[in-house]
C-alpha cells in the first residue's frame, strides 16, 4: 500500500501496488489529475484526466511508478480529505476505483457520491 499525507495533514492519499501499477501502464502522460464534476446519480462524480504538467493549486503525490497524482489544494482539503485508489479485477476487465472520506452518499456504481 503506497500512502502519502500533505504537509498540512489536511489530505491523505493512499494507492494499492494493483492500482499504481496499472496507472503507470495506460498512463501516457507523467501526471494524472484527479478532480470532481458535477453530476452522476449522488450528485458529483470523479473526473481523471492525464496531464502533463501542473501549477501551484496542486497537491503532487509523486508513486514510485514514475507518475504521480495531481489533486486541487481546495478539493483536497475541503471534499476528499481522505482519497483512495484500489484496483478492482472484474471479468470483463480491470477497473481503478476512487473513493473519499468526505463523501455523505455513494451511488451503487461507485462513480458517484455526495
């Protein structure tokens, strides 16, 4: 299990080997940003998109895979405050599953939350 804290302690970031691994074998770009948009079933739902840099808003987690995670300061600390990624193998294929502590509900899918 990887597991970072941001120097505030205000976040916390953790990632199964699975999940980092797999990560930096679809990844393209050296950065992977994740965020929230509005909408799905709960209300919010996480967005994940491939960077190739970033700017100061940004928490970096550096993984030990070459890439790392890109999470805005405010969402971070004011929404997540606990973020988690694992990997889960289904039969028709793998999938990278996000979940956070500040979530209040959690659609069935679990690509949503409140």
């Amino acid at each position: 299990m990887f597991s970072w804290k941001s120097p505030n302690g205000m976040f916390e970031f953790t990632a199964t080997v699975e999940a980092m691994n797999y990560l930096k074998n679809v990844a393209e770009q050296p950065f992977i940003q994740v965020g929230i948009n509005k909408g799905g079933c709960s209300g919010m739902s996480y967005s994940v998109e491939e960077k190739t840099g970033y700017d100061d808003r940004h928490y970096i987690i550096p993984m030990a895979t070459e890439l790392s995670i890109l999470v805005d300061r405010d969402i971070a600390e004011n929404i997540f405050k606990k973020l988690e990624c694992r990997l889960v193998q289904q039969s028709y294929g793998d999938l990278i599953v996000w979940a956070h502590d500040g979530a209040k509900k959690v659609c069935g899918c679990g690509e949503s939350f409140q």
